[in-house]
C-alpha cells in the first residue's frame, strides 16, 4: 500500500493503472477509521481493479460551532487497517493541498433539490462542504466506482445526484449501515460518547425499528407519529433535532400513499450529534 499527498502524484498514479486497464475504486473519509469504513473498502476490493481510500477532514462541511479542530486523527491506526484491508493507495492530502485558500472554496457544488431539509436545515453549509470536497476528490482520482456508507444517507442521495446531474463518468454505490451489536449505527463520533452516554445511544435504532415495524403494521398518520416519537427521544435522553418519515427515492415527506419509505432521526447525546436511518418497502395494497 502506498500513501500519497499530492493531486500531481496521486494523478500520476492512477493515469499509470488506468493505462494498464485497470479500474479504480474509491472511498472517501475524513480518517478515525472504523468497521464501516473497512467495509466500504473490502466491498470496494470486490469490484474494481485498484482501490484509493482518501483521508482528509473537509473544513467546509463543518459550521464554526461544530468539531473541525478536535475530529480525530489516528492516521498510524488508519494506515494500519488499511493495509489489512487490502486497500492499494491512500490520499492524505494537506488543507493546502485541496485549498489553496485555505477553508475556503471560491467554487460550490450545491445539490439544491435535496438541500435544506433533514441535517441540510439544521447544517445549513454541510451538505454544500460535502459535495464540494466529493467533486473535487472525483476529478482528481477519476474513480470508476466510489462507494458511500448508507448512514449518511442524504449524503449518499447528494453525490449520486451530483455525479448524475454533473455528467461524473462514476458509479456511486451506496453500503450497508455497519452497526454495533447493541444496534447503534458505527460513527467515528461514538468516540465522544461517554461510557453512560453509550448505554443511551442505541435507543436511537430502537426507536426507528419501533416505528417501522408500526407502518408497517398499518399505521398511516404519519405527522402523528412523528410528534410522538420526538417526544419519545427527547424523553430518552437526547436532545432530538429532526424524526422523519420520508421517501427513499428523493426524500419527499411520505405520506400514507409511498411504498419505499425511509425514517431519519438526528438527535444529540450530550454535545455529539448521532444520526440513523431505516429504509423499507410496504407491500402495494
Ligand atoms: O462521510 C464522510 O466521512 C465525509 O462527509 C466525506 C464523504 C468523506 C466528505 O468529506
């Protein structure tokens, strides 16, 4: 495994592995690698030639009240599970690097159809952070595939509608949700959770599987049940931001008439953020 920090070098690279037919597959993350990352990079191995896993914490997606200066860095471990991974390359490119003007981008990539609903209201420049550093990661590696965790499941509908919408010669794949036995979704920011906070997290994942399995059940107030349920979280412990039933294909609010729906929560436990989503059929009636 080589790890690489300039756009000259790593284009260099993949030009050299595209040239012998090889195709490439890649996997962004901001580091703290956990088992959700590796299986985005084991699934990655699955289908393409060559896999490049790039670490760089996006100053962009962060407002200046959230954690840019403290997000973890574990680059040694990183690099570790990465090689076992069987990952070929990774970019570890400097703020500099990415932006010569440091935080800041005179180019924004805005997906504006699916801004401003769900963590898009309560972040306002994260999703915009978000597609800007992916479009820029996707000229620069040229990837074939690249591939999303599904807990960040916005996150996942904006790059693939960015990549369809900006013609990007990429297939975006979107990975299964890897959870902690308990159920709680794998973030690198259950590092924050205090030892008490962790007993109180997975409640979150009960909730959604609680109230999917109530549609599915036949219930069809929809608002109803998601006042309800905010006031369940809130009751639990954390500080709830948003509970929504929603459309999976382009995250419309859902109504009784949908049949692929997907529920989100976003909810603080103490000061850390935690998302979660389910996503279901209902059977056509
Ligand atoms: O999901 C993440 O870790 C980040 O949002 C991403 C996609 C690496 C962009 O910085």
């Amino acid at each position: 495994m080589r790890t690489i920090s300039t756009v000259a070098d790593i284009r260099e690279v993949i030009n050299t592995e595209k040239q012998n037919g090889k195709t490439v597959g890649f996997v962004a993350t901001m580091g703290n690698l956990h088992a959700g990352h590796i299986s985005l990079v084991t699934q990655m191995r699955e289908q393409a030639d060559i896999v490049i896993t790039s670490i760089f914490i996006n100053p962009l997606q962060f407002s200046p009240t959230e954690d840019f200066d403290s997000y973890p860095k574990t680059l040694d471990r990183d690099l570790e599970k990465l090689q076992t991974a069987g990952n070929d390359f990774v970019f570890t490119p400097s703020l500099k690097e990415i932006y010569p003007d440091q935080k800041s981008s005179k180019t924004l990539v805005n997906v504006a159809a699916l801004d401003g609903i769900l963590c898009g209201k309560s972040r306002p420049e994260h999703l915009t952070g978000v597609a800007t550093i992916v479009a820029k990661l996707f000229n620069i590696i040229t990837p074939d595939y690249a591939i999303f965790g599904l807990k960040d499941y916005q996150q996942y509908m904006v790059i693939k509608q960015m990549a369809a919408d900006l013609c990007m010669p990429v297939k975006v794949i979107g990975a299964p949700i890897i959870r902690a036995e308990n159920g709680l979704a794998l973030s690198s920011r259950n590092g924050y959770l205090s030892t008490a906070e962790l007993e109180v997290a997975p409640r979150l994942n009960q909730v959604l599987n609680y109230v999917k399995q109530t549609i599915i059940d036949g219930e069809t107030d929809f608002r109803e049940i998601e006042k309800q349920t905010l006031m369940i979280i809130n009751e639990s412990g954390f500080k709830a931001d948003y509970f929504e039933i929603r459309t999976q294909e382009n995250l419309k609010v859902a109504t009784n008439t949908d049949h692929k729906l997907a529920i989100f929560v976003a909810a603080y436990l103490g000061k850390t953020r935690l998302i979660d989503n389910v996503r279901f059929e209902l059977d056509a009636k």
